[in-house]
C-alpha cells in the first residue's frame, strides 16, 4: 500500500472524525513532552497524531509515524493505553557509491529509493500517578510499555524488535494553571535483529515543555527533545569496529545490563500550539534539529546527524474524549 503526502495529509483530515463537540486535555501541550495527568476512572479518548520528520543532508525524505492510539482510565491514578504504528516512508536519498546517508542508501533495489506505507508495530503501556500538579507541590507519574516493531521507523525495512520502556513524566504549574511546565523521560531497553545483524540497544529520549495560556482554550509553547542510542551495531555475530573505534556493545540481561557507547544524538527545538474544546483538543508543534552528533559510524556534518535524525519534525494530534 503507498500513501504519498496528500494522502497522509487526508488521512490526518479523516481523523478528525473522531473530533465531536468533558474535560480539556491539556496534557496534550506538545508533541513528545506529556504532562503527568491520568484519565478519570471509566472514561476513554481516542487519538491519532502524525509526525513528519523531513530532510537529510542529501536527497529528499519524508516519513509519517501515525499512530491510532486509546487511552482508558482503569481508576483515576491508573490509565491504559494500546496503539498501532503505521510507517509512511518516501525518499531519495541517492545509493552509497554516491555519498548518499546510510544507512538509507541500500534500501529497496539498493538506490537509496524507497515509497510505502506499512505496519510497523504495536505498543501497550500504563502509566501511574502519585502526585498531581493542581495539589501538590508538583506533579509525578510514572509510566512502563512494551513495543513491539516489524518495520525500522528510519528505512522501512525489515526488522524484529520489541522494547520495554520506563517513562518518568514531571509538571509544574503556575499562575493558577496558566503557565505549564512538563518533563517526559524515556529509557528504552531494545533488541533488534534484521539478517545479518543483531542490536542491543539503550536510547534516552528526553522532552521538555512550557506552555502558556494566552487566550481561553488556546496555548501557545516551546518545546526541546534529546534523543540518543547507545549500542555497537553486530554484523555476522561481531560488533562492527572494523575502524578500531572502540564502541562498547549495551548489554541487556538481568544479570549483565551495561550502557555502550553513545552511537549518536540529536536535539530539536521548536514552537507548539494547542487547542481544546470540551470534549476534543488538537495539538500541533514544529521542531528543527539545532545539534547533533555521534561516533565516528554516524553520518555527522556540520554540528548534525543526518542518518538517524532530521532536519525538522512536523506533529499534528487530534483527541476526543468520551
């Protein structure tokens, strides 16, 4: 199945189906930065979000990560949540004889060319709240999913991998909830095989927010997110430091956990807006890459990764809450 922009964009559109005129979903201030609330015992929302991340240093790439989601509130402090991945790849980025960034130039007929949409996976989570920013001093919850992947969110090939992720998520509010304040960490144990090699993987996602309410139902915010994968790629069984680089491999074991070497890092900045209704709330943000970097393996020019980052992100999301 291929869905070029347009589509996409449809798609989006469509999803605003489920946007029909009980509390606003503030939450929701930005794109990667979550607040601390939970859902009320009993109730539901529906989401859908897109992120398009666009531009590498060479070609043209776009990819959509759409993500159908539902949230429950099993009781006030606990919630529960399922959603699919749908990856949306369209790119160019020229084939590795041509200098193109890996590790996209070897995709499809090995040209570096490559224009589908596919399932990419599933994740389930839960997320707990101990302290509530409306109060306490601040707000806490803690947060646990699993993912399970069948499509590498960078190329669209391939892979097997699934990941256990623990999530802290810290808000502050001031101002009698004017202005908001959130932080959502992300540690991410993953194991992925694809033929030929096998990753074990640590990634710090790190996101932080602030918004401001600056008319009724409307805010309007900054947002920064830091993400970064610690790992030594194997290729046939052997971490590939063929350059005797010295990346260290993260282990994952219960009885041998160790965090390798940093492979590469990005950070984004950007603005975000919000709006919400009684029942229906929608978000929108844009983030450039402002730094990034890596091992000498990345793909790094100019103060950037190009291979496992982009040069902006673009997220829509839309809720109803029943």
């Amino acid at each position: 199945m291929k869905l070029t922009l347009k589509k996409s964009t449809l798609l989006m559109a469509l999803g605003t189906a489920f946007v029909l005129p009980q509390a606003q979903a503030e939450e929701n201030l930005w794109i990667y930065a979550t607040g601390t609330d939970t859902r009320p015992k009993g109730s539901t929302e529906l989401k859908i979000s897109d992120v398009m991340r666009e531009g590498k240093n060479a070609g043209d790439y776009t990819f959509h990560d759409i993500r159908p989601e539902i949230e429950y509130g099993i009781t006030d402090r606990l919630t529960v949540g399922a959603s699919v991945l749908i990856f949306d790849h369209d790119y160019n980025v020229g084939s590795e004889a041509e200098g193109g960034p890996c590790p996209m130039c070897d995709a499809g007929d090995g040209t570096g060319k490559f224009n589908d949409t596919q399932y990419g996976g599933y994740e389930i989570e839960a997320k707990y709240n101990i302290l509530s920013p409306y109060k306490d001093p601040f707000g806490l919850s803690l947060g646990l999913a699993y993912e399970r992947r069948n499509r590498y969110r960078l190329d669209g090939a391939k892979i097997h991998q699934y990941s256990i992720v623990p999530k802290l998520f810290l808000q502050k509010n001031f101002l009698d909830d004017t202005l908001v304040f959130a932080f959502t960490g992300k540690m991410e144990f993953e194991k992925r095989t694809s033929p030929g090699v096998k990753e074990d993987e640590i990634a710090f996602d790190l996101a932080l927010g602030g918004s401001y309410r600056v008319a009724p139902k409307w805010f309007v915010g900054l947002e920064y997110r830091y993400q970064s994968d610690y790992l030594c790629p194997e290729v046939d069984g052997e971490c590939d430091d063929e350059d005797n680089v010295g990346l260290e491999k993260s282990r994952l074991s219960l009885t041998d956990l160790k965090i390798g070497s940093r492979h590469q890092y990005g950070s984004y900045f950007g603005p975000t807006v919000h709006y919400a209704e009684k029942e229906w709330w929608a978000t929108a943000g844009l983030l450039f890459q402002v730094k990034g970097g890596g091992s000498p393996y990345a793909d790094v020019r100019n103060g950037r990764n190009w291979d496992e980052h982009e040069r902006y992100h673009l997220g829509l999301a839309l809720g109803y809450e029943f």
